[in-house]
C-alpha cells in the first residue's frame, strides 16, 4: 500500500494576502532571456500534486525529506546555507537523469550537485556529479548505491 504524506508550508503568516494576487494569478511565468538550453531538472512533483490555497500551500510528495545546506557555495546562486530543501530517495537507478540535483555520499559527507552526464561502463551506471557553481566536475564517477536522495523543492 502506497502511503501518502502530506508537507503543509504555513505561508500565509510569511506572505501578506496582498502578494497573493501578484504572485498566484499568474499560471505561467516566463524567464525571458536568449540563454542556451541547459539541463533542468526533471518534473519530479506533477502539477496537480501542488495545491495553493489562501492558507498555505500543500505538496503531495512520497517519502519526503527535509534537508538544509552548508555554506559551500557549490551552488550558488540556485541555493545557499538558508534555503531548505524536500528530497526523495530515488527508487532506482532510472529514476535519476542529467539536469537532477542529488545528494550523494562521498567517504562521510553528502554532496548536493547536479548530474551533468550519466553513462555506463564495465561496473554498471555512472553519474558525473558538478556544482552549477564549479568550474570542474567532481572527479569521480558516482554510483547509484551513494546516491542518497534527490531534491525536489527548493523553499527560499
Ligand atoms: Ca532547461
Ligand atoms: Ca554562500
């Protein structure tokens, strides 16, 4: 049986009724800009999974995490030390494509980069791990086996 659990954000304390309209009556948003494509994440939570109603916001996601970050500054600017994050652990090594931001466990830390290339060699799938705000990639292939969880909100 598939259990659901429900993360409540009490925004209607943080965010003034005023801001409602400004932020919510808009359905798209456009980033306007002539940057080149680069890789997102996938649409890990569907649209019909989010619910935004006047007293808070409602995310129904499995197995959710919450996470927070060291000052590290491997990914600024999407993140830095004051961003919380809600992560899942990935159900396999499918699941996990380019353009996902992971963490994953490197001798006893956790790493939080995102996947810039995934490949195969003799050992099985690999996972090319870079922070957005690197220059070089991390100079290991990681496995599926440390990847600990895959983040899919980011609450500034
Ligand atoms: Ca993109
Ligand atoms: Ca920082």
């Amino acid at each position: 049986m598939k259990q659901i659990l429900f993360i409540t954000f009490i925004m209607g304390m943080l965010i003034g009724n005023l801001f409602y309209g400004a932020i919510f009556d808009n359905d798209v948003q456009y980033a306007y800009g002539s940057g080149i494509e680069r890789d997102s994440p996938q649409n890990w939570i569907p649209e019909q999974d989010i619910k935004v109603y006047n007293s808070g916001v409602v995310i129904n996601v499995k197995n959710p995490e919450w996470a927070r970050f060291a000052d590290t500054n491997s990914m600024d600017p999407l993140f830095d030390e004051d961003a919380n994050a809600i992560e899942i652990i990935p159900e396999s090594v499918d699941d996990i494509e380019v353009g996902d931001i992971v963490s994953y466990k490197y001798n006893d830390i956790s790493i939080v980069h995102r996947v810039v290339e995934k490949g195969i060699d003799e050992q099985g799938v690999y996972f090319i791990m870079k922070g957005d705000n690197n220059s070089d990639d991390d100079p290991y292939k990681v496995r599926f086996d440390q990847i600990q969880r895959v983040v899919v909100a980011i609450i500034y």
